[in-house]
C-alpha cells in the first residue's frame, strides 16, 4: 500500500551532479529503512544507500563520499545526491521501502553519464 515515485534523473557529465526525489504516497515516519538501488544494462538490481528512521546512512563502498542518501519524514520524501559522477554510476535508480515486512519499488529513474 506504499507508492513510491523517483524524479530527477537526466543526463549528467562525467563529474557532475544530479539529485534524485523518493516520494512517497504515505507517511514514511513509520518505515524503519529505505533506501537507493541501481540497475545498469546486464547487471542485477545493487543497494546503493539506505536511510534510517533516526538517520543513520549505509553506502555501497563504490559511492562513498560522493553520494549522500537523506529523508525528510514530514515531506514524506528520501533524496539521494549523486556528486561526482562517473560513466559506471549509470543506471535505472530504484526507491525501495521495507514496509510491514514487504519490499516497495518505485519505477525508477534514469540516469545517464556522459564521458
């Protein structure tokens, strides 16, 4: 019963930014984790980063120090800021939610590196 909705990708240069939006159809308060995934061409589905209910973040050792996951529990909405994106950081961005028990995905968002 949670719809999650990704915005915000687009193409990027190789170094540069972009921000990607989670919303959420419903309060998030109550969802303990939630958290970024990413699916290239002929890969599977990896965790990128999750959030917490009290904050606390995890990263995937290849986006440390350039990305940074957060949520705004009153917006109902989980960010991720991708900085100095790189060709590999390519991919069809997931939001995910772990919700009585259950995984929830958005459609996801395309993101696309130039070099």
């Amino acid at each position: 019963q949670v719809q999650l909705v990704e915005s915000g990708g687009g193409l990027a240069q190789d170094g540069g930014s972009l921000r990607l939006s989670c919303a959420a159809s419903a309060t998030i308060f109550s969802i303990n984790t939630m958290g970024w995934y990413r699916q290239a061409p002929g890969k599977q589905r990896d965790l990128v980063a999750t959030v917490t209910r009290s904050g606390s973040t995890k990263y995937v050792d290849s986006v440390k120090g350039r990305f940074t996951i957060s949520r705004d529990n009153a917006k109902n909405t989980v960010y991720l800021q991708m900085n100095s994106l790189k060709p590999e950081d390519a991919a069809v961005y997931y939001c995910n939610a772990e919700y009585l028990g259950s995984p929830y995905w958005g459609k996801g968002t395309l993101v696309t590196v130039s070099s």
